[in-house]
C-alpha cells in the first residue's frame, strides 16, 4: 500500500462513514416516515375479487385487453372469449363467476349468445353483465330482456366496470348463501 492510501484510509475512520460534516451514525439519526406511496393502480385482491373469474367477451382487441388488464390488478382472474360462440364454448369449460359480454360480436351476436347461456341450466346462474356501445333507449331493456343482469355502456372506465363486476358477485353470492341450508 502507498502512503496516500493510508492517509485516506485514516481519513475515512477518523470522519466516520457519513463524512466530516456530519459523525452521526445511521442509527443516531432520526428515522424518517415513510412516504405514502400513490399508485394508478387499483387496490388488490378486494374480497369479492379474491381469486374470482371474469370472462370478457369483446371482438375488439384493445378493449378486452384494457378490462382484462384492469380486472386482473384488482384480483380478479380473466378469461376472455372474442364472440358469441367462443363466449358460450368457454362459459362451459371455465364456468366464470360472472360474464362481461358486449352485444355487437361477429358470429354469434351478445344478445344471443347471453339468451342461450340463460336458458342453459350449467351456465343459467352466471351473472351476465352487457358491455355495449348501444347507448340508445330500449338497449338496456332488451339486454335485461336477452337475461342480461346489468348493463354497462361504453366508453365506460375501467374501475366502473369492476364496481359492476364487484357488485354482480355479491349478489350472486348472497343469493347461493341464501339457497345454501345451513349446517
């Protein structure tokens, strides 16, 4: 070792390891609060998302993605389906807990495919929750009418949908606690 290493090496324990201006040590120094974190994020895993499965179904892309995304932050599990027919063969394999369907999809229309699901006695209890740019006045009655178990327009953020979602498994789940006899 050199003589200039040296005299540096006593430097650095004469100063302490916070430098000259300062010879507190860490532990001597008063701890700071933590800063509260914000996030863009929804909060996770609230108890009706706690492992739940949503089926999305959407012919277009970039919205089954922004739901899907949104749902799968808050807790939820995703499954999504791109029309009508793929929407039915899915509800049967998954059987989800609650089904995101909008009306105008190519092959098999929402209003027919959410008409078969609600007939079938495999899928009749799964709520169905329209997902539709049909805005007009009649819409929402005839989605109620299709079996539809709420009904949500688009464009529609992210967090209105998983309310509606949130809110579809709670009653759901009131109504099996209700049929359920109690042991």
């Amino acid at each position: 070792m050199t003589d200039a290493n040296n005299k540096n090496k006593k430097k650095r324990a004469a100063n302490g390891p916070a430098g000259p201006k300062s010879r507190k040590t860490r532990a001597e120094k008063p701890a700071r609060a933590p800063a509260k974190a914000v996030s863009a994020r929804p909060p996770r895993a609230k108890p009706a998302a706690a492992g739940r499965l949503v089926l999305v179904v959407d012919d277009f892309h970039d919205n089954r993605e922004m739901y899907m995304q949104y749902l799968s932050f808050a807790g939820y599990r995703v499954a999504e389906a791109v029309d009508g027919e793929d929407a039915l063969a899915k509800a049967h394999s998954l059987l989800p807990d609650v089904i995101v369907m909008d009306l105008s999809l190519p092959r098999l229309d929402g209003w027919e495919a959410t008409r078969r699901l609600k007939k079938d006695p495999i899928t009749r209890a799964i709520p169905v929750i329209a997902l539709t740019g049909h805005a007009l006045a009649g819409h929402a009655e005839g989605a109620m009418e299709a079996g539809c178990d709420a009904f949500v327009t688009k464009p529609c953020v992210p967090s209105e949908l998983e309310e509606r979602v949130r809110e579809m498994l709670n009653r759901a789940g009131t109504a099996i606690a209700a049929v359920k006899p109690r042991r």
